[in-house]
C-alpha cells in the first residue's frame, strides 16, 4: 500500500497534547522573532539605534540560530528529547527576558544572540519529537498543527505587540512571551512524557562522529540541499513584502496590520486542512502543485502596481494558501528521511540551514532590490520574484528525490 492510500490513523488523547505543547512552544519561539519587526520603529526611537543597526539585531537572532544548531546537532540523540526541549526552551525563556531589559543597542544584540543559540534549536527538536511519536501516515496533518503558530504569530504578535508597546513600551511584549513561555515550560515538566526509544540504538560513541555520519549520508544531503532552497526562496520576498505594498501597490499603514491579521487568520484555517489533506493524497504531487500555482500568482503579484486593498488581500491569501501547500508535505517528508538513531541530529541539521539560507536569502533580496528614496517605489522585485521562481522549480525535482527515498524507506 502506498503512502497515500494510507486509511486515516486517529490521534490518542496524548498525542493531542504533544501536538498543542509543541505547537504553543513553536507560536511562542515563532512570536519572539516576529515580533521585532512591527516593534522596529518604536525600538529604534527609544533605543536611539539607526535602521542598519536595528537590521543587525535582527539578523544576529537567525545566524545565531543556525549556528547553534549545528554545533548541538552532534548532542541531538544522546538525550531524552524532552529534557533536551526543556533545556533549550529554558534558554529561550532567560533570552526573552534579557531581550526585554536591553538598555541599549549592544546589550540588545547580546540578548538576540543569546535569544538565537536557544530558540533555534527548538523546532528541530519539536520536529524530532513528531517523527519520534506519529506515523508517516500522520504527519501531514500533525505539521498542519504545529505550523499554525506562524499564522497565530501574525494573527496575534502584530496587533497585540503593537498595541502593547504603543502603551506601555517597547520591552513590555518581550516580558509577555517570556512569562507565556514559562507557563509552557512548567507544562512540559508537569505532562510530557520521557521520549528515550531513540538512545537504545545509538552506535556512534562521540558527537562529532555522530554529527559527521550525519552528514556524510547522500541521502540525508538530498534533504538538507531541498530544505535549504526551500528556505532561501522563501525569505527572499518577505522582508520586503510590506514596503512593496506600502510603496508600490499603494496600500496605507491602517490597512497593513488589517492584511497581516486576514493573512494570519486564513494561514490558521488553511493549515490543518492542507496537513489532513496531504495525509489522504501523494503528499509529492500536493507540493509539486501548490508550487506551479504559488509561481504563477507570486509573479503576477510582482509585477502589479497600484492595486485596490481587497485585491492585495486575496493575492496574500493566495500567496499564504500555495506556499504552505509546500511547505507542509515537504516537511512531513524531510521527518521520515533520516533513521530513528539520527533523527535529532538530521533535524537539528536541516533547522540550522534553514536558519543560515534565510538569512543569505534576506541578504540577496536586500542586493536585488533598489529604492531611490524611502518613499519611492521598490524596483526589480519582479527580478526577485523569477529568481524564486526558479529556486521553486528546482525544489520540485529535489521533493521528487526526497519521496522517492521515503518510499523505499516505507
């Protein structure tokens, strides 16, 4: 029987709570790096930083990240996952906290570095835990889940951080995250079971051999090439999304946080069905579709001038819709790519360069894109779409060569 002909497989209560703990942990780490960018001008005011400065402490947080990622990947399978998620999520925690009593702009990018080294590795080991505790069968619908805290982040981190630093200062949302997230740690402690099947077949006695076997494996490299493309591709547009709406489609800064929340919101609603979707058909053939139609929509996007608001609303849904149609069936692939014994290691692995592609995605898109003034219309975002685009085709040939090494694996 084929992956897609697969019966539906009903979750247990308990994996109905592994699946909400990770995904609040994952919306609260997600929250704490989006929340930066609509607290960007109040922090730069009141921290008397400039924009390249601020760009720095952004970027300090996703270097950081990948960074860490890739010197704890040799550690990844030589501990009980949840005690390794407690760890770092107890970083991340301390991080938030510091991010919120920064006085200054180098004690700022301490604590986004600090922030960085923590919250990265956090998803990689979420991600671990869910090849640990589900099916293949199951796993579409379960990153369905556990995606939607990158809808509620937009949903709830834009207005809310917003609001509560216009009335109470920058540094009040930080301590919000902070205090959430240790609600969540204390959760974790209390309900999550030990999760050790994977260190009864350890058999590389060292790190850094575990780390260089993990790398070593064609197999696994297929994954990590596919997942870095897919990250540099995707945070190519992004930076700039806003800025292109404000200055080339003409939309105004009272209708920018209306477009994120309906964006938010449809993201939310759309990713459960597309995890349960990509769970009954050849989750393959669903990327390899959401991807020709996010082509042919982002393209028209770029090339758009001034625009009505509902029709900038219904091609960022669109956008939103498509690009989670890949990147769900893409991941609930790359989860069952690696063996038992080198799944916190492979994950830990392809988070880093997800990390490291996205900010050299960022990076590249910053050296396409020209702007003669701040108010000016952006140019060659049309230059930057073909070049995602062609980065998404590649993607399609490389998702092709990931499920065909799940099928032989099944």
């Amino acid at each position: 029987m084929t992956e897609h002909q697969q019966p539906e497989i009903p979750f247990t209560g308990y994996q109905k709570f592994t699946i909400f703990i990770l995904a609040t942990t994952l919306f609260t780490v997600v929250l704490d790096f989006m929340v930066m960018s609509p607290l960007g001008d109040i922090m730069m005011k009141t921290l008397k930083i400039s924009a390249s400065q601020f760009g720095v402490a952004v970027s300090a947080y996703a270097f950081s990240a990948g960074i860490s990622g890739l010197l704890t990947a040799g550690f990844a399978d030589k501990f009980d996952r949840k005690k390794l998620l407690l760890f770092f999520y107890i970083g991340f925690v301390i991080g938030t906290f510091l991010c919120a009593m920064a006085p200054n702009f180098h004690l700022l990018v301490f604590a986004r570095i600090f922030t960085g080294i923590f919250g990265g590795v956090i998803g990689s080991i979420a991600m671990a835990i869910v090849a640990d505790l589900f099916s293949l069968q199951q796993r579409g619908k379960v990153m369905g889940f556990v995606q939607m805290g990158f809808g509620a982040s937009q949903v709830l981190g834009i207005p809310i951080g917003l609001y509560i630093a216009n009335s109470y200062g920058w540094n009040v949302p930080f301590y919000w995250i902070a205090i959430m997230s240790g609600i969540v740690t204390l959760t974790i402690f209390l309900k999550m079971k030990p999760i050790t099947e994977h260190l009864n077949i350890q058999k590389d006695h060292t790190a850094f051999k575990h780390l260089l076997n993990t790398l070593s494996q064609s197999d696994y490299r297929i994954g990590f090439l596919n997942t870095a493309l897919l990250a540099t591709g995707g945070f190519m547009m992004m930076p700039f999304g806003s800025a292109y709406a404000i200055n080339n489609l003409k939309i105004t800064n009272a209708q920018l946080p209306l477009l994120f929340m309906i964006t938010g919101v449809a993201t939310l609603i759309i990713m459960p069905v597309i995890g349960k979707f990509s769970d009954k058909i050849s989750k393959f053939k669903l990327f390899a579709y959401s991807t020709i139609v996010a082509v042919i929509v982002i393209n028209i996007y770029s090339h758009l001038s001034v625009t009505p608001f509902p029709i900038v609303l219904l091609a960022n849904v669109l956008i939103m819709l498509f690009v989670m149609g890949r990147m769900i069936p893409s991941q609930a692939l790359t989860s069952a790519i690696p063996n038992q014994a080198d799944r916190g290691a492979f994950m830990s692995i392809n988070s880093s360069l997800q990390q490291i592609a996205g900010g050299f995605g960022a990076v590249i898109a910053g050296l396409i894109i020209v702007q003669k003034d701040n108010f000016a219309p952006l140019e060659h975002y049309d230059y930057l779409a073909m070049l995602v685009t062609v980065l998404m085709l590649i993607t399609i040939y490389l998702t092709y060569k990931v499920s065909i090494i799940v099928e032989k694996k099944s």
